[in-house]
C-alpha cells in the first residue's frame, strides 16, 4: 500500500481522498498572498504602532503572521478531519461555550478603540464572536435541517431566537459590523432552507428597522454612515485608501515601494486591500477578490450535488460569511460601503481572528468531505449532458 | 424531457425531502449570482480608482507641479534672475537610530559643515528627542559630505529656499521673506500674492530693474560711502519717460539671504522710507513753479541778492554769497539760497503747496513697496517764512524717490507719473501721468540745469559727452527734530541727456566726512556729485546714449545772463 493510494484506507488516506482539495489549494493560496500582503503592510503598520518606549522591527506583524499561520493551519486541518457528526457536536458544544464567553465580555472584557470586544485568557486575547460566528453557522444548519424532514419542530423560529441573544450582546459592545455580518448568513441560511418570501421581504424590513434604530441610537454608527453618505467630515482614512488604489494604478509601485500606505490607519488588517492596490496594482486586486469568488462559486458548485440538508446548509454559511466579509472588507477598502471595521479572511494579519477562520475553514473543508465520483445534482448532470 | 416535467417526476419519486433540496439548490444559484454581481462591481470601481481617477498618472502631474516653483522667480528687466527658490538641504537627526560613535560622528560633522561646532554637533546628537535639526540651509556641497558619512540616524532632507544669487543687489527692492517663505518685505512682500498664487508662480514677476545699472549705481556708491566715511547712501536711477526704476539702492548693504543678520540700518531702505530735507535739490522745482506761474518770465530777471537777508527773526545766508543783483540763472548756478528764496516768496506759499501736492510730495512716494515714507511740511504753518524755506528745500523732508519722480517731470516735458518697480510692456501698460509744468518750462530748464553742471557748483558731475545737467544740495542733518553740527545730506539730482532728457540719477550720501582732497569741503559738489558722474559714465553706453563732445542743450537760453568767470 503507498501512502495515500487509492487504497490507503487510514485516517490520513481518507482525508486525502474526500477533501476538496481544490478548494483546499485556494485557501492555501490564499494564506500565501496574505503572507505577501502583511509583509508589505508589516512596515507601514510598525512605523504607525511604534511609539515612546514601543519600537517595533518593519517586519514586526510579518513575524506574528507567520507564527499565527502556523498555529492556524494545523487547526483548520485538524478539524477538516472531522466526521459530518463530530463537526456538528463541535460546533453545538462550542456555539452554546463561545456564547457564554461573548455574554462575559462585558465582564471580563478589555477595551480597545471604544469598543468591547476582548476577552483575555492567560496573556492571550481573543474575540468570542469571531469563533461563535463559524459555529453558530453550523449550528444554525443543524436546527434549520431539520425542517427538511419535520415541520413540527419551530426551528426557524428557534435558530432567530439564538441570533437576537447574539445579536443583543453584540450591540451591546458595540459590534454592528458583527451583527450585520451573523445577520445576513442566518438570513441567507433560512432562505436557503425554504423560508417563505413573504417571511424573507418581512426579515429584510426588519434588517433595515435595526439598522435604522443603530443609525439613530448608537452614536458611532450615525457618524460612519454620515460621513459615507455625505462625505462631509473626517473622511481621511477612506480618502488615504483611494489613495493608494490611485497611486498603485493597474500595476502598482512595485513591491515596498508603496508611500501612502505610510499615512493608512491599521496597514496590516482593515486596510490591508489598499496596501496591496498600492504595491501590487489593481489587476493584483481583481486577482484577490476574484479568489475569493472562485472559493465561494467553487463550494456553492459543489453543494448543488449535496443531498444531507444539514451539510448543505452548513456549508453553504460557511462560505457565505467567508465571502460576505471578504466582499464587506474589499468595498470598504474601496469606499463602496462605510467603514466597519471587518478583516480580510485570511489575508489580514490577526491573531484570534486568523485561528477562528482557520476553524472555520476546517469546519466547511470537513462538511464538504464526500466522494468525489457521485453526483446528485440534476442541474450538473443536465449541464453536463448539453 | 422539459425540467417541468422532469421536477414532476421528481416530486413523484423523492418526495418532500427532495423538493425542499430542489427548491434550496435554486435559491443557492441566486446566491452565486449575488457574489459574482459583487465581484463585477468590485472590478469596476477598481478600474475606476486605478485608471479613471488615478489616471492624471501620479508620477506625471508631479513632474509638472515640480517644474512650476513653489513661489515665482524674480527677474530683472533683462530676465536676469534676481530671486529664485530651489530645493534647499537640511539635516536632522534621529538621535536614537545613530549607529555610529557619537562622538566621532559630532567630530566628522563639524569637519563637514561650516559653522558647526564639536559641541553643538555632540549635544544634537545626544538630544532625548526623536528628531531635531542639525543645521537648515545647507549647500549640497556641504550636505553631500555629511551624505558620505553614511550615518543612518542623519537625515537629509529638502526643504523650499529663497535665494538671491546676487547676494546684496538690489536687495531693498526685493526685500527678502521670513521663515515661513512669506514676503517680509520689498517686492516680496509688497507681490506677496502675486508671486504665491498657484496660477501665477509659474511665470517670473519681470522687474523694471536693470541689474547692471543697479550694480553700477551700488558699486559707485559704495566706494564713495567708504571714502568719506558716510553712515549711509542712496542711490536711484529712474526713466523720465515712464517712471520705471532702473536701479535703486540703499547703503549699508543689505544679504536678503540672510536678512536677519542686517543691521537695523541695513535693513533700512533710505530711498522710499527714509525722508530727508534734500535742500538745493529743491531749488529747480522752484524756479519751474515760478516760470509756470508767470513770476519768473526769464532766466535773465533779477534778484537783490545781499550777503544776509533777513526774513523774521532768521537770516537766509549763501555759502557763496553774490553781494549784489543777479539774474535767475546765476541764482541756479551758485545755488542762492537768497536768490531762491525770494523767487518762491513771489511765487507765494498757495500755489508752491499746489505744486507740490501735484508732484505728490505731500504723499508717501507712490511706488507698489510697501516700505513708504511719510513726507514732512509747513502743513498748517505754511507762512511765508515756510515758503521761502521750503523754496530751497528746507522744512520740507521727502524720499529720494520722491525727488527722482519729481525731476523726472521737470524734465519729461512736464508730465508727472508714480514711479514703478515693473518693468512697463505688454503686461504693465504705462501708468497715466498728469501735467505738472508746462512744455515750455520744461525745455528751459534743461539749459539752466546743465548750466549747473557746466559753470556751476555741479562741475564734477559732468560725464564728458553725456550732457549732464542737474543740482548739487547740501542739507543739515535733521536729527529728532534738531539740526545736526556738522552732519550733513548731500544730494545730487542729475539728469541725462539734457538734449533730450532720459534718464534722472539721484544719489545721497548721508554724513559723508570732509577730506584733505576735498580742501576741507563737505558740499554735495565734492563727494556726491563725482559718484554720478561715474555712474552716468558707466550706465551711459549700457542704456545706449551715445556720448557726443558737439551736443549741447540751447544754451543761449541762460549763457547771456551770467557773469563769465574770471579766469585764473
């Protein structure tokens, strides 16, 4: 037997053989650019950052991401390892632990930037949100799925019960990127699994009811909105982002030879789109949002030949927050949307962020298992007979 | 099989289960249309960031914008660049990225620069800050030293600088700017927006200047300064036509790049600031105002002129006293102030006032500077005391320039116009001028001022060919309010060719000391009066008069009304 043959029947040898490996290599180009992209922002954010006692090397955040790579990648592997069942008990356990810690943040948290978002745990910081956000997805699939089969259980109701604790104790941080964020993929979970339009067109009304209520009673939110809609005000961290798509044109400056990343607020995370549209050119940028697509279209693709409700749901979140909030990133880095606060996955230097996106990742690498050779799909089989 | 028929038969086999999958993997199409939509938008704002708005290419608009001086140059008539601004060097430090010894760099920086020292390289370098200058101003000869040091905790840096090749030429006409690059003062302040503005910097402001006029005019007055020991000079030389100033000059010497090491003084500008009672000068003014008003109806009239005449409680007296009658010209040759006096008290105090509120006396110079002078007069006490005074230039204090644009209207054919620092062309149309004297009063005074020179207590202005004409004064120095002893304001006013006047030339020297070679004598016709002779004899072919021995003003007009000389 060669290892990972066609008949290597280990643990190992299975994995090889049902993971989509294809989606596989594009996450890992993915983290490789993002590699790429710290290393140029790295300077920029350390000159920023350095300060009074506080000096960091240029390549202080390069350092950090590469360890933070390596811590992530073992655990978005390991958990792609998991069987369908595991998954979904990883992901019940967590959503019900990871919530407790996000109603403790007010407690236990620590202040950064206005905001309460983190919580401390033997010198290291994370944000319960980013790691309940993938498990609530699967979560949510698992109650959802079950109207496939039986009506009688309320469990869409149920599933929109859990998102308003969430989305109550996000606000109350106050996290309105996250909010909207866990908001659109529940949304886009239950229209997926057969929410009625009416009930759709009802929720969407709702959305904008508490966006408007956000506009009108959190003061930080009313000030982000209104400098986007009008423009007036403090635009300078949007209009130093334009500056550097300008000054990177088609092509760009070439690597490490950017200069408007120098006056980006946070080079290395919310901005990090911009630091590459400056060195590496706007082509480079299609590149990246378009890989991001592809990993979307790509699982979407392959969720049509998905016959368990419960995966295809799943999945099918997942990788909905993971192109909504590369697409939310992107847009604000180019001024299409009002700034959020929201990182790049996986390109964006970070810490507990990188790990819960690792996590994440590893949860749709493990639902998406299957053999490769069946098809469900009548679409497919149709488009393939044309 | 149509897909109607086919999702029948679906529901038929699979059931409920597989229509909810059914209906799902549909609505899951819509979300991949939703992301790829997403992307389509994403790809065309960045085409729109990166080649619509970015597309005035970065690079090349800064090549542009770098060609186009922060603040316009400054040039002479010619284009000879009086004022420019370059990219300047400056050193900082970051004392906590030296690498290096700090004592051996301090040493190899005060090697590098010009007056820097071991100890204020040290204390610089050992500064807790995180950034501080070393030295601003540098030359790229002395920066290029330290750049060979390759000391990573030195920066050099460009920063925008004034500069004025010429060192001190017409440096009071310039004036210089403050640390902030604004104009401070002459052209430069008085053009402020002019020479700043985005959409003018671009084109040099064209001064009137002529910078080897100027340059003559300084050089002439400097060694005279310094022969006699004079505290100050002036100097002006101005077209009578249109009033532009070809030169102008103050002494002591003003660096505008380094104008906050002038002195006070030299910081001074005696030709449009300073007022001084320029005495005899006056006198032509006077006789011209006489001849216009009809009291003075030839050059022949005759004055008593005794060795005293007492007009009050003061006696008027002549440093070369007659004695007995004398014609006006014989007045203007021996500068009487006797004679003058009674010319101007027939001439009457309300119209020489009238006079001389046309001619702008009674007025801080009119020039675009905003270093102007407030004359001094009688004012209110304007008697006929004052008038006689006044009528050979005392108790009446005005600029140099004012004297220049008032000669140049005697002698322009009676047409006075504000003198200008612009060069007049195409874009500086000639300033409208309104009529002082008449034509014919301003041709007769040609013949009587060159008279001055030629039989006169002018005789060492003369410039052989030239033509010169014009009028020593010799005035006490009026210091707070009293005459100074023995300090005195010589002045001369000349004016060449007197055929055909062009141009006037005034030169002042303040205090100028007597010498052993002047025979004790410190009268303007001794040391001010040589220096414009020069002048015009070095300007002269510069401007292209040509000297010609056989071309005189009509002289007949004043030569039968003076004694001729008895020759030694």
């Amino acid at each position: 037997m060669t290892p990972l043959g066609r008949n290597d029947r280990t643990l190992l040898g299975r994995w090889f053989w049902t993971i989509d490996r294809v989606l596989l290599l594009m996450v890992l180009m993915l983290i490789g650019i993002g590699l790429v992209a710290v290393a140029a922002a790295s300077p920029a954010a350390s000159h920023r950052y350095s300060g009074g006692s506080v000096q960091l090397g240029d390549l202080h955040y390069f350092k950090r991401q590469v360890f933070w790579v390596l811590a992530g990648l073992p655990v978005m592997l390991g958990v792609s390892m998991l069987t369908v069942t595991w998954a979904r008990r990883l992901a019940i356990a967590g959503t019900l632990g990871f919530l407790v810690a996000l109603a403790a943040v007010p407690v236990l948290g620590a202040e950064a930037n206005g905001a309460m978002r983190w919580i401390s745990l033997g010198g290291f910081q994370f944000q319960p949100s980013e790691f309940l956000k993938p498990l609530f997805i699967v979560f949510t699939a698992w109650l959802l799925a079950t109207r496939y089969d039986d009506h009688s259980i309320p469990a869409l109701q149920l599933s929109f019960g859990f998102l308003v604790v969430i989305a109550a104790l996000l606000m109350k941080q106050p996290d309105l990127g996250q909010t909207v964020l866990f908001a659109g993929v529940w949304l886009a979970q239950a229209f997926l699994a057969g929410m009625g339009i009416g009930t759709l067109v009802g929720a969407l009304c709702l959305a904008i009811a508490g966006l408007g209520m956000a506009y009108l009673f959190v003061p930080h939110v009313t000030s982000r909105i209104d400098r986007f809609l009008t423009g007036g005000g403090d635009t300078y961290q949007i209009d130093r982002a334009l500056d550097c798509f300008k000054s990177g044109g088609l092509f760009g400056a070439g690597p490490g030879e950017g200069q408007m990343k120098f006056s980006l607020p946070e080079p290395h995370t919310d901005y990090i789109f911009s630091v590459i549209g400056e060195e590496f050119g706007a082509i480079a940028c299609f590149g990246v949002a378009a890989l991001f697509l592809a990993i979307v279209v790509r699982v979407l693709l392959q969720l049509l030949e998905e016959d368990d409700p419960f995966v295809f749901l799943a999945s099918a979140g997942l990788v909905t927050q993971f192109g909504a909030q590369a697409m939310i990133n992107i847009m604000v880095n180019l001024s299409l949307l009002p700034s959020k606060g929201m990182t790049l996955p996986f390109i964006s230097h970070g810490g507990s962020s990188f790990l819960a996106l690792s996590m994440g990742m590893g949860l749709l690498l493990a639902l998406t298992r299957r053999n490769r050779f069946l098809k469900a799909s009548p679409y497919v089989q149709r488009w393939r007979a044309a | 099989m149509s897909p109607l028929a086919l999702r029948q038969q679906r529901i038929q086999v699979a059931g409920q289960r597989q229509l909810a999958l059914g209906r799902s993997r549909q609505r899951l199409m819509i979300g991949v249309l939703l992301f790829v939509a997403l992307l389509a938008v994403v790809a065309l704002r960045l085409l729109d960031l990166s080649m619509l708005q970015g597309a005035k290419p970065a690079g090349q608009r800064d090549l542009f914008a770098a060609l186009v001086p922060p603040r316009a140059d400054i040039v002479d008539r010619h284009g000879a660049e009086l004022a420019r601004t370059f990219d300047a060097y400056s050193i900082a430090v970051r004392p906590r990225d030296i690498v290096g010894d700090k004592r051996e760099l301090a040493e190899r920086i005060a090697a590098a620069l010009p007056g820097m020292t071991y100890e204020k390289a040290l204390a610089t370098l050992n500064h807790p800050g995180k950034y501080r200058y070393l030295q601003r101003r540098v030359l790229p000869t002395d920066a290029k030293r330290i750049n060979a040091i390759g000391e990573p905790g030195i920066l050099l840096e460009r920063e925008p600088e004034r500069l004025y090749p010429n060192l001190g030429l017409a440096s009071h006409i310039l004036g210089y700017t403050d640390i902030d690059g604004k104009g401070a003062a002459g052209v430069e302040r008085a053009f402020e927006e002019r020479l700043s503005r985005d959409d003018m910097r671009g084109k040099p402001l064209v001064l009137s200047v002529d910078s080897r006029i100027q340059q003559a005019m300084e050089h002439e007055l400097a060694v005279a300064m310094e022969k006699f020991s004079a505290v100050g000079a002036a100097g002006i030389v101005l077209d009578v036509r249109t009033g532009e100033v070809l030169a102008m000059t103050s002494l002591p010497e003003l660096n505008p790049n380094d104008a906050g090491k002038g002195s006070v003084e030299a910081r001074f500008n005696r030709t449009t600031l300073g007022v001084y009672e320029l005495g005899s000068t006056f006198k032509p003014f006077t006789v011209a105002m006489a001849m216009d008003a009809g009291t003075v109806r030839s050059m022949g009239q005759m004055y008593e002129c005794p060795r005293g005449l007492r007009v009050g409680r003061f006696t008027i007296t002549d440093t070369h006293p007659f004695g007995r009658r004398c014609s006006v010209a014989e007045i203007m040759q021996e500068s009487s102030n006797i004679g003058t006096a009674q010319i101007a008290r027939e001439l009457g105090g309300a119209r020489q006032k009238a006079f001389l509120e046309k001619m702008g006396f009674l007025e801080p110079v009119s020039i675009e500077l905003k270093e102007r002078g407030r004359t001094l007069s009688p004012g209110a006490n304007w008697g006929e005391i004052a008038t006689m005074t006044v009528g050979y230039g005392h108790g009446i204090a005005v600029t140099p320039l004012h004297l220049a644009t008032g000669y140049a209207a005697l002698f322009n054919g009676g047409v006075w116009r504000p003198a200008t620092i612009l060069k007049v062309g195409k874009d500086q149309p000639l300033a409208p001028g309104r009529r002082v004297f008449t034509e014919q009063t301003s041709y007769k005074m040609r013949a009587l001022m060159r008279l001055v020179v030629t039989e006169g207590t002018g005789r060492k202005a003369d410039a052989p060919g030239y033509r010169v004409g014009g009028k020593t004064g010799t005035a006490e120095k009026v210091v707070n309010g009293r005459y100074k002893r023995n300090a005195v304001i010589n002045t001369f006013a000349g004016v060449f060719p007197m055929d055909d006047p062009r141009y006037v030339v005034v030169a002042m020297l303040d205090e100028p000391q007597p010498l052993k070679e002047t025979y004790g004598f410190r009268t303007a016709g001794w040391n001010v009066a040589p220096v414009v002779s020069k002048v015009i004899t070095r300007i002269g072919p510069v401007l292209g008069v040509v000297p010609d021995e056989q071309r005189e003003p009509n002289m007949a007009e004043v030569l039968p009304y003076i004694e001729p000389k008895a020759k030694p």
